[in-house]
C-alpha cells in the first residue's frame, strides 16, 4: 500500500513539474498576465483609487469579492472549529491547583476539597505548567503592547506599504495569544471572552458586506467603493481609498477574533479550562 | 537577487519540507512546519512578493504553529505510522 502511494504521489508530482514546462518564465514582460491585466492595474491604481500599493488595491477594490469570501471562508473555518471541538459539559477535574499568592506554595486540592474562595490571595494555576515565571510574564507585558501596536499600524498603513487587514489581524491575534501563552487561558478568556471573540468576527464580516451593501444601496454596483463618496464627504477617488481602509478594518476585525477563537478550542480542547 | 543565495533557500525548502513529513515526533514536524513556513516566506522576499511573504510570516511561520503545537499537546506526541 505505501509503495502504491509513493508511486501515486511520484507521478503527481512529475506530472506537475512537466506541466510547469509550459508556463511562461518568472517575471517574462510577454506572459499574458503581464501583457494584458499588470499595465491596467499599475497605471491605473494610483488614478482610481489613489492607493500606492497597487497590491492593496487590487485585493481590496478591484478584486473585492475574493477578499470578501476569503475573509467568509476565515469565518467559517473558526465557526466549524467551535462546532466541532467546544463542550460545554462541566465535568469536575479529579484535583486543582491552587498557588497562594504571598508564599508561593503550590495546594492541590482533590475532588470533593474545599476550593479556596478568596481571589486575592489564591489563584489557580494549570496542572501542566506550574512555574511562576517572573521573567517571562514582565516581558510579555512590556512586548505585547509595542506588538498591537505595530498590528494597527499594519491595517492602518496598507495603503501605503505591504500589509493590510489580514497581516495587521493575525498579529493582533497573536498577541492575544502570546498574553494566552505567557500566563493563562482563563485570565486571558476573562480579558476577552468567547462570545465577545464570536461577535467581533461576525462584525469584521458583516462590515465587509455591509460596506458592499451600502454602496449598492447609494445607487452603483456591489463593492463600489466610489459611490460612497457623498457619504464620505470626498471625491469619487478619495472614497475608494478609503472604502479600502474600510473594508481592511472589517479584515482584521474577522481574523484577529477568528485566529483568538481558534486557539481558545484548539489548546484547550473545547474546554476552556486548562489551555497551553 | 543573488542566485546562490536562491538555491541554498530553495534547497532548505525542500530538506525541512520533508523532514516535516518523515519525521515521527509530531512536535517536531510541527516546529519544522514553522521553519519551512519561515523559508517560504524569505523566497517570497527575495522574489519580490513583500505582501505574500508578509502574509506567510505572521500566519504560516506564527499562528498556524501555536495551533499544531496547541493541537499536539491536546492529542498526541508520537504519530501512529
């Protein structure tokens, strides 16, 4: 059987590689691609939508129903995740751990034990990882700021260099995931809760579509954002632009939560307990 | 770009790619996973495709690797086969 697949995946791959014999040489100015959709979308983006990165405005403007479904498709895949991983059923774990604060002695207490229940002094600790690392926690209260920071700055500043609403969303993400990491998942679900993850993504999608609504609505074609102009209070073009920067806030809203809502029901297992 | 510089990425590409796959620690694939992700995304660099290599930085090389390490603490360490 393995030797079949070997074989399978051998003659795929050979098949691929001699179908990329037919495909124009990289960066050939006479490939189709470069002859007839490049030049438009180089001369004409800055004229259009007055965006520098002809990047951004292809993915955002002129291709916007991609970027649309991508960021749907993001959705759908934390969406299947909840559904498939998350229980809500509370099954008591055999023993917890409890750390007191002043001392730093470590009580386990069994099932049936009397649970301390004064907050300032106790806090409960993972049964994996048991260290109360001083290090690790200042850092990470002195990185994660400069690192939402930096994500905004990428969503905000897509117009102009590389970025935009996915890189800016999955690094804000991620630094809520680092908070996750360097102390826990409960404190971290406190700080920003599931349903709250859950709204967050359905808002980044629905002001994707509600933009394209709207535009649709003002009287021109779904996704138009220069019809938002009299809206805006600006030009045709500067409403473009700035139906850009819309629709990229809608972005990284989705896939910062979506990338949060993931990692809550992958590392705890549906849980929301004991994360990583 | 230099092309030396090209091919020694290339290679790396293609040894952690199947590393990634041989390799029966899952936490191991999973960091290597990480690592060809990374080498991808200087390819990307170098080619001249800022915006893909920015893109496969922040969500190959750094959040898909929380989850699969997140996904094989929660499973298990060892693959079957």
């Amino acid at each position: 059987m393995k030797t079949v697949a070997i074989l399978t995946v051998c003659l795929c791959g050979s098949l691929f590689l001699f179908c990329t014999m037919e495909f124009p040489n990289w960066g050939d100015p006479a490939a189709p691609a470069s002859m007839h959709l490049s030049p438009y979308f180089i001369q004409n983006a800055e004229k259009d939508a007055a965006v520098p990165n002809i990047v951004t405005a292809v993915l955002a403007d002129y291709r916007g129903y991609d970027t649309m479904f991508e960021t749907a498709v993001i959705f759908a895949a934390g969406l299947a995740c909840f559904f498939l991983l998350r229980t809500f059923t509370r099954k008591r774990r055999n023993e917890r751990l409890f750390r007191h604060i002043p001392t730093g002695i470590v009580l386990n207490i069994k099932a049936g034990g009397k649970i301390p229940d004064d907050p300032s002094k106790f806090e409960r600790i993972d049964s994996h990882w048991t260290p109360n690392d001083l290090i690790i926690k200042t850092t990470c209260r002195l990185i994660i700021p400069s690192i939402q920071l930096f994500a905004l700055y990428v969503i905000a500043h897509g117009h102009h260099s590389p970025g935009g609403g996915f890189q800016g969303g999955v690094i804000l993400g991620a630094s809520f995931i680092l908070l996750a990491i360097s102390t826990d998942l409960r404190s971290t679900v406190r700080r920003l809760s599931e349903r709250t993850s859950a709204i967050m993504a359905s808002a980044g999608v629905l002001i994707y579509a509600g933009t394209g609504l709207l535009c649709l609505l003002l009287g021109s074609v779904f996704l138009d954002y220069g019809a938002l102009a009299p809206v805006l209070r600006s030009g045709s073009v500067m409403a473009r632009s700035h139906g850009i920067l819309i629709v990229e806030i809608g972005v990284g809203l989705a896939v910062m939560a979506v990338m949060i809502w993931l990692y809550y029901n992958i590392s705890s297992a549906g849980k929301h307990d004991e994360g990583l | 770009m230099v092309w030396q510089l090209d091919i020694i990425i290339l290679t790396l590409v293609i040894i952690s790619g199947i590393a990634a796959i041989t390799i029966k620690d899952l936490l191991g694939a999973s960091v290597l996973f990480g690592a060809y992700s990374f080498l991808m995304c200087l390819l990307w660099a170098i080619m001249g495709a800022v915006d893909v290599a920015f893109t496969e930085a922040s969500v190959g090389a750094g959040v898909s690797t929380v989850l699969f390490v997140a996904a094989v603490f929660q499973t298990t360490r060892r693959s079957k086969d």
